[in-house]
C-alpha cells in the first residue's frame, strides 16, 4: 500500500499541476483580517459567564449518554460520575482543553486551497444540513444526490468560499446507512477544497477517515489534519453516544472536531444572553476536554450555534438582536481558551430568498465578521431556519461573502491609497472620473457584486423589471454550466470507488 | 406678541399633557449605547489623514461660491482668498471648530421626543429627498404632498424612529419655491418628533425659522436648538451659494446644521477609501469652521455621505465594503474634532424592496451602529439610490432599526441575566419553556418583529405564500389607518396657517 501510495501521490501531485495550470477559476486566498475585532464584554463580564459556567460543571453536570468508555475516561480524568451525569470540578475541563491547539491548518487535496483555522483567520463554509433544496424554477422539494454534487460544485466556483462544507443539503434518495460514501466522495471528487466528515454515526466517521487517507495516504493524516467535522450537543448539557463516537474517532485520529452546542435559547437555554453563553461556555468546555483525552493536541474548535425562539408560537427566529450578542459574547470566551470559533453564517427564517432572508443573513453575517469568528458553517445558502438549501441564496450570499473578504483589508494608507496627487490634481469643482490615479486604479478600485443591480431604472425595466431571486436564478444557471471538474488522479478516484463499493456490498441498505 | 405666546405656551403644555395621557404610541426612548464602538483607523492612520486634509485645506483649498460675504469672513479670519477659492493655512480650520459643541439637544415640541446628539447617542431619522415613491399598489410614481405627510405619520408610528426628519420626499405637486411650508408644517402638525428645515433657498430657511419661532417662541428659540438641517457641498471642495445661504440663516439662529460632504467616491473623490476620507475631512473641516465663523458655539454636525460607483457603468452603488470602511473611518475623524457625526441609514441602489435592498441596506447600517454614528439620515425608507421613498421599505427598515436599538443595549449581566437557576432547575436533557425564570421574563425575553414569518412553511403557505414585500404592504396599511394626530395647541396651529398663507401670497408661484 505505501508503495502504491507514492505512484498515486506523484499522479496526484501531476495533477494538481495541471489544474494549476488549466483552471482560471478566480479563487480568493485566506482571509487577511486588518479590522479589529469588537468585544462586547469587559473583561469582568467574561469572568462572570466563566465563573457561572464551571460552577454549573461542577454542580449540575453534563450528560455523556450511551458511551460507557467516555464515562470510564471521565472517571480517570478526575470527574464525579453518576450514572451518565459527568461532574466536572472547577477548573478541570479548562486545565485538560489546555492541550488543544489555538490554530491549525487544514490540508486541501489542492494545497493552495488549504485553510488556516484559530488565530486572526475567517473560513467561509456552506449550508450544512438541510433535508429541501428550492430554486425558482423547481421550488421547494426533497433534495436529492444531485442536488448535493450542484451545491458541492456552486461552493468550489465562489471565489470567497474557502472550504466545501458537509452535508450541503441531505440526499434523502440514498439510503441513510449508505449516503456518507457519495457525499463524501462528491466532495473529493467535484472540489478541490477542504471537507467536512460524516458523524452519523461512528462507523461513517471511520469510512470518512478511511476515505481521506486513500486520498492523502495514511502517514499524511496522522501529522496532518483533512478533515474537520462537525459535533453537535444535545443541550442543554448532554453528549449524545452517536456523536460522541464520531468525535472519537476523528479526533483519535489527528481530525478536527468542532463540538458545537445547538441551541435556540428560550427552549434549549434560558431566554436570557448571559445564561445562554454560560451554558454554551459549560457544554463546549466538556466537548473541548473530552476531544483531548481522546487524544492530547488534537484539534477542536469551539463550536456555537444560538438563535433565540418566539415566545408566542415556539418557532425559531433568526437575525435577531439577541443571538447577535451571544455570538459576540462567545467569540470572546473562545479566544479565552484559545481554541479556534466556529458561529455564524448567513441564517435565516424566511421561506423565499427575500429582504426577510436579506436582513436575518446579514444580521447573523455582521456579527459574525466583526466578532472574529474563526470557522463559518452555513455561510451561504442557508434558507428557511437550515430546512432548505436555497440555490439563489447561495449565490446571493456568496457575493456577500467576497465583500466581507474584502471590508475585512481594511483601509489602505499606501500613497496610492492616500491619493493626494489625485485631490491634487482634480482640484474644486471638478470630476475624478479621467484622472491619471483613477485610470491606474479603474481594474480593483471598488468591489464588483455579480448580483447586485445598480443600472438606471429605465435599464433594469428594459430588462425584465427582475428581483435579485430572478437575476441570481440566472447566476446559478450560468455557473453550473461553466463548472469543470478540478482533475483527479484516476488510480486514486478507482481506489475510493472501490472502496465505496466494497463497503456499501457488506451491510444491507437502511433509512436509520 | 409675547403675551400671545404666553397663552399658547399654556395650551401647548395642555396639549401636550394630553397627548401624553391619550396616546398608547410605543416609542423607544433615546438609544442607551452599552455596545463599545469599533474602530478601524489606528491613531497614525488617523494623523496621516487628518496630516493630508490640512494639505488639501492650504495648498489646493475651497471654493465658496456665489457668496460675498462668505468670502469676506474667511478673509477676516485668516485664511488666503483668491476669487471664490479659499485657501485655509494648516490647523486654522480645526482652531475655529473648537467653539463647535460637542453635543447639543434638539428639542421636540413634544419634550419626550427631545434628541440628544452627540457622544454615545444615536438618532434614526427618515430617509431624505426621493422625487419618487413606490408602493405595491401603486408602482412607482412621482411623490405628492399626500406621500410626504403618509412618511411624516409613518415615521411617528415607529417606535425606534426618534425624528420626522425632512425631505422625506419631494412633493412635486407644489410649486418648488412654496412647498416647503407645507412640508414644515406637515412635520409640525402629524408628528410631535424633532425636525428639518429646508434649506433650497436661503428665504426657506428663514420661512423655517419662523415658524418654528411660532411654534416655540422667539426667546426660546434664541437659547435652544429645534432645528437640525442638512447642508450637502458639492464635492469636490465647494460649498454653493444656496447651502451657505441656508447655513448662514441656520447658525446664526444658533439652530443645527450638517455639514455633509455627498460623495460618489470615483466620480467626486478619489477611487480608495483613504483619498475619500481625506477629502471629506477637508470639505468638512471648511464648512464646520464656517459655521463658527457665522455663529461661535452654533450647533454643528460632521456629516458624511459616501457611496462609490461602478467603474463600468458610472452608476452609484451601495452596499459595498469600500463606502462601509469609509464610515468607520469618518466616523473616528469626527470624534477627534469633538463634534456630533452623522452618516449611514439603510441605503442601497434596488429598485425594488428585495433580496438586493436588504442586503445592502443591512451592510450600511451595520457599520453605521459599529461606528458609533450619533445622526443616522436615511435609517428608514430609502430606495433605488435615493430616487425612491418605499413605503413598504419603510417598514421593513424601522424594524431593522428597533432590532439595532435593542443590540446596543448589550448584554444583562444582572442575576436575573445571569439566569443561573433557570440552569440548575431545568438540568441536562429538558426543556427551559416552563421553568419560572423563562416565565417570568416571557414578555420582554427576545425582540419581536413586526415583519418577519418565523411560522412554519405549511402556515406560511396556508396563509398565501407572501414575501416580506406583501406582508410589510399590510403593516403599511394597517399603521396608516391606526394613525392619530398628536395634538397642537390650535392657537399655534392658527398663527403657522396664517403665516403660511401670507407667505404664499405675496410672491407668484416658481418650479425653481
């Protein structure tokens, strides 16, 4: 195998040439952030939440439920465990998640299109979970494997997209048991971007770690890290043993896990924002410290994801202002630990890809951006509170995402930036459009949004008189259509096939 | 005269108490800003801006067109004048702002409604000079003095909207040089808020001053600011006969004006954040100065509007990174001149009250709250670049508003905030809907929208499938049809009709 590794590699390696090459697809690099990042607590509110947080470990507890190996770690570690409730005395979990890494990068199969994830560092991910695709043509309906492939291939065409994401929408026609193998073999096969891992259950999170070192060989991914995967809690303060073995699997093997409380505060939390952080501060420090008994220096990432409910019908709302002040809130506490932050995106509640959808998005995205978040799942696409991958949302929001990209260089003091021969030169009363500094800065002076429509009204009613929906509906047509596969090493795309099938032979199909 | 005032003066207060004890109106109080400001100019950026615009001031200077006088007080105060150019030696624009306040309160004639300007606050007011409005029932079409006072009411109803504003679109059913009355005296008669005068002619802004000394009284308004108005330059680095004219009148009245640099960054600055920011310094500098020159210690406001445009097509458009850096910096230029800042609002360039407005109303209005901007003109309504007054975008943006009122509060750190025994009853694994600490804050826990669906798709769908755009028509009618005029001392309200009638009367009808 390690000999047939080196023949694949160095195909692999011709091949990334080539696409280097071939391929003109516009591609951001990483994130250069030259804002500051805003803090919404002193230093003394943050010491509160962390007080609060280790006194609800110690005192309340968190449930680790069907994994009687966790409990047994737990126990070595010096937790009081009863039954599954895990009692963590203060100040135990933040000792033992002192071994995780503040930063890490993750390895793409293109190594140009490897992030960077901790530190002053932002990556754009997609949509993650969603059983319903809409586009305007089709509508709203279950989505399919296809569906999965056309978002794949929509995240490796948006130039301020860093990382191709997990579940982009759920591929409801594969079998539950079975559909990790296509979703994960999409993702190495139509990008060429980092990836998520399945968590579905343990033994998906082991076929993934198989996959990837068919892909990046087996020495690789025991230095490197290629996948980073995604644990939800069951808040309030429980860890499922479903997720618990997808955590132990990756982060045993070097793979990073973001172990994300999901909450929507009202239900899952108290309606409050301190008590809703305290609580999220209190699941994710036992998520970090259960990653490094797993595996000391394993990589984690400090997951959030809060919304708040409507206190009349129970529904979720998205884009409102207290959410917005946990993700702040938290973003804070992560950097406290120093471990990397995972929050945010572009959520939203509306069912249609409107100004409801606009507003809610751009009021998760803000907060996002200038809170320093570290690792944005759901930055694009997201429609209908995570029930819907929208096709024009991804679009819309990808155009978004490259503004961020952009805001976040901040303002250029250069001389050309200052400008002062232009003023000069211009002087009173006079236009700047001709000038000697504009015609040498005319190529990258303002960003270009694709999808925005800034013509007269005379123009756009010429047009067709065409809402953003319509005019991205056309975007996505014409990406899609202009999509080419980023070359992949033919001896290493037969092997994972046979993988795949060989696998999907041994055990019987099963919507469970 | 003075014992007349007297009278009404009682009934005023009369009035005034009845509006009080009658109207149910929810309005927010003034912001209370517990949210830190973000800044994105280091200290040596800053001084290299502020280092260029001194430049600018001495060695290219100002032009003050059409205006004898202005020419002859900038003589006397030291600076070199050459036909209509001014050119102003390093630091003594910024010595005469000295005597600008740094903050001041623009009284309502309701005194709840009193804005403080300045510091920590924020103020929302309307959208500002649209020829155009748009409905769903109507289209678009060209604005009448109905529309006008429909914005006037709309803006009362909006409990975060804490002033009427001024032009809220151009009646163009009126004569241009009488309409300003009926506009004043809209904002005086259906609505109790804070203000603008006009400032089309110099004589306007004289007409406005009358009748806010009849509303007020003539002593009273000698020692307090009713008045805030906004003085565009003509960039670049001209101030017109017309604005100095309206400026004069206003600050000799010791009543507020902005001074507002109105740049298409590309077509009216240079094509990079700093050469705009450098610019609008300088042009600001020259007209804040200048307002001291008139009147030392008259209210004054940094203002600032800058979009960029399309390096194809000339367009303006919004919502992009390069004007949202822009903000944060003027913002930072102003509080180091201690004066009062006003930017940002809700704008964007759609022509319809979508995806696309929302979004890029979203991404000004967001560095607006970041910035920490005191004056917000445009918060609510603007549409298509600022041909347009939506109605429906009214709404929707008023709620976007009162989202961002709520942010700024921050975060509740007190015991309740804290929210530690809602944590320890309710435990791993159950639910927070019916613990007592989720009971006892259920009414205020998280902020409501008026606008957005957070219902399920199947209700939504039941309901008629409506986008944000048809829901906020509704919101538009039915807070229409709510609206009560807030009562005016009919002694007053006799004296301005009377006025206005005079007025009218004694010079012809003119669209120019």
């Amino acid at each position: 195998m390690n000999d047939d590794r080196k023949r694949r590699s160095r195909g692999g390696r011709e091949a990334r040439r080539a696409v280097r090459q071939k391929v003109k697809l516009e591609q951001f690099p990483n994130i250069i952030r030259n804002v500051p990042i805003t803090n919404v607590l002193s230093d003394e509110g943050l010491e509160i939440i962390e007080f609060n947080a280790e006194d609800i470990l110690q005192e309340v507890g968190v449930d680790f439920k069907d994994d009687e190996e966790a409990l047994q770690m737990w126990r070595d570690a010096g937790a009081d465990v009863n039954g599954v409730r895990v009692r963590i005395p203060k100040g135990l979990a933040r000792e033992i998640a002192k071994t995780a890494p503040p930063n890490f990068k993750q390895v793409a199969r293109n190594p140009d299109r490897s992030v960077d994830i901790g530190g002053k560092n932002t990556v754009f991910a997609p949509v993650y979970g969603p059983p319903f695709v809409r586009d305007l043509d089709g509508g709203r309906r279950y989505a399919t494997m296809k569906d999965f492939e056309n978002f794949v291939k929509l995240a490796y065409l948006s130039p301020a997209m860093h990382h191709s994401g997990g579940t982009v929408c759920e591929p409801v026609d594969l079998p539950v048991n079975k559909r990790h193998f296509d979703m994960v073999y999409a993702h190495i096969k139509y990008s060429d971007k980092p990836f998520m891992g399945s968590v579905t259950a343990p033994e998906r999170a082991q076929d993934t770690i198989e996959m990837a070192k068919i892909l990046f060989g087996s020495d690789f991914l025991e230095k490197n890290t290629v996948l980073t995967s995604l644990i939800n809690a069951n808040s309030p303060m429980t860890w499922d043993g479903t997720m618990l073995g997808a955590l132990k699997a990756y982060s045993r093997a070097n793979q990073a896990v973001m172990t994300s409380p999901f909450i929507l505060a009202g239900a899952m939390s108290p309606v409050t924002v301190a008590g809703t952080l305290t609580q999220t501060l209190a699941e994710a420090l036992a998520g970090i410290a259960f990653s490094q008994l797993c595996r000391k220096g394993a990589p984690v990432i400090f997951g959030s994801f809060a919304s708040s409910i409507s206190m009349q019908s129970g529904s979720p709302t998205f884009g409102t202002p207290e959410p917005a002040l946990v993700l702040f809130g938290c973003a804070q506490l992560a950097r406290r630990l120093n471990v990397p932050f995972r929050s945010g995106g572009s959520l939203c509640g509306s069912k249609l890809p409107d100004a409801q959808a606009a507003y809610e998005s751009a009021n998760t995205l803000w907060p996002t951006i200038m809170s320093g978040v570290n690792f944005v799942l759901h930055a694009a696409g997201w429609l209908e509170g995570g029930l819907v991958s929208s096709y024009e949302k991804f679009v819309m929001d990808a155009d978004q995402l490259a503004m961020m990209q952009t805001f976040l260089k901040g303002i250029d003091l250069s001389e050309n930036g200052q400008a002062m021969a232009a003023i000069k030169e211009v002087g009173p009363g006079a236009h700047f459009l001709g000038c000697n500094h504009t015609q040498e800065n005319f190529e990258t002076a303002f960003y270009r949004s694709g999808i925005a429509d800034n013509g007269t009204f005379e123009q756009w009613q010429a047009e067709g008189s065409r809402n953003t929906e319509i005019r991205s509906a056309e975007t996505v047509k014409s990406l899609l259509s202009s999509y080419e596969q980023p070359p992949l090493d033919p001896a290493i795309d037969e092997e994972l096939r046979d993988f795949i099938n060989r696998r999907k032979k041994s055990f019987p199909d099963s919507n469970t």
